[in-house]
C-alpha cells in the first residue's frame, strides 16, 4: 500500500458515520483494518502537527495557562499512541494464536 491510497481524514470520518450502510456490504477484514489504520495514522499525524505548532510559537510557549494546555496535549498523545500500540500488540499475538492452533 503506497501512501497516495492512504484515504483522507474527513473521507474516513464520513465512512464512520454511515457505518450502518457497510453493514450490509461484505468487507473483508483486511479492507476494515485498513480504513482503521489509516484513520488512525491520519489522527495521529494531525495531532503531532498540532502540538509541534504549539510548542514552536514563542506567544503560547511563554504563556503559563498554554503551556499547560500543551502538555495536556502532549499527554493525551501519548497515552493514545501506547494505547495504540498495546492494541496492536495485543492484536498481532491473537492472530498468531489462532494460526497456530
């Protein structure tokens, strides 16, 4: 998968919305997991850009009151790409169970 197929984060957020239409439709599993990563890499992206803005305008990085909304930020980021991860992990080692049984 090259990153040009990589879907749009507003494209992803309206599939999410009109999910009862999908489930209708046969979609594979790897067609889901997919639209979720994507979505995921997307938010992700998104919100690293956001708090990498924050950190580099000199206004809000003096300012005592955003720089505690900063590090808020940058907390939530965090716990979201370990609980991410954890997913992933916990995900891979399901699959790998299965396919051993």
């Amino acid at each position: 998968m090259s990153i040009a197929t990589i879907v749009p984060e507003n494209a992803v957020i309206g599939q999410a919305v009109n999910i009862r239409s999908m489930e209708t439709d046969i979609v594979s599993l790897d067609d889901r997991l997919l639209q979720a990563f994507s979505g995921s890499a997307i938010a992700t992206a998104v919100d690293k850009q956001t708090i990498t803005n924050r950190i580099e305008d000199p206004n809000l990085v003096t300012d005592p009151k955003e720089l505690a909304i900063s590090q808020e930020m940058i907390s939530d980021y965090n716990l979201y790409v370990s609980i991410v991860s954890t997913l992933t992990r916990k995900g891979v080692g399901a699959v790998e169970t299965l396919l051993r049984s």
